[in-house]
C-alpha cells in the first residue's frame, strides 16, 4: 500500500476519483502538447485547431497538406539532403544486445 491518497494502482478496481485524476492528468498533458504544436507549428497549419487536436490520426501525406510536418522522409536522408553528405550522426542510445550479448552490426567491432 502507498501513502499516497491518489496513487492509480492498475490492479485495483477504478473508483470515480480514479477516473477524475487520470481525466485531468490527460487533459494537462494535451494542454501542454496544444502548446508546444502551436509554437512549432501555429502559422503552418492548414486546419482548425478543434480538428488539429481532436486525435485524428493522418497519414504522412495528409499531414504535411495539413501543415503537421514539413516532410515525410527518415532522418537520415532528411538531414543529407539538408546539411550534404558529410554531415555525421551520433548514436545516444543503449548497446544493442543480441541473445544477451553486445551485438553490432559492424563488420569491424570485434576488431
């Protein structure tokens, strides 16, 4: 048991403060994302921000005609066609494992 009077516990049955708490910690998450979408975005969409926040899902052509994204493409190619062929990417994440082992993909890591 947690002290915590409004700690939403997956394995208890919902009550109705349950349903509150998760309802208003939903409702500040989309403010926050509203937020952040309208300042990255705000003078690129091409449609209302009722439609724009509803949860409609768009394909990748349907959201760039709507002002979403700017391009479909993999970051990658995306950041080439950018900054040239040249420009080098660091890798942040974690070891990659395979079978419990470090695993690369590089023919030479092991070298």
């Amino acid at each position: 048991k947690t002290s915590t009077p409004h700690h939403l516990d997956p394995f208890l049955p919902e009550k109705d403060e349950d349903l509150a708490l998760r309802q208003r910690l939903l409702n500040d998450i989309h403010s926050s994302f509203k937020g952040v979408v309208m300042e990255a975005r705000g003078a690129k969409l091409k449609l209302g921000e009722e439609r724009a926040f509803s949860g409609e899902v768009f394909t990748g052509r349907e959201a760039v005609e709507h002002g979403l994204i700017d391009a479909v493409g993999e970051v990658r190619g995306v950041m080439r066609e950018k900054f040239g062929e040249k420009v080098r990417f660091r890798n942040f994440g974690g070891r990659r494992m395979l079978f419990g082992a470090p695993f690369s993909s590089d023919a030479n890591a092991g070298s």
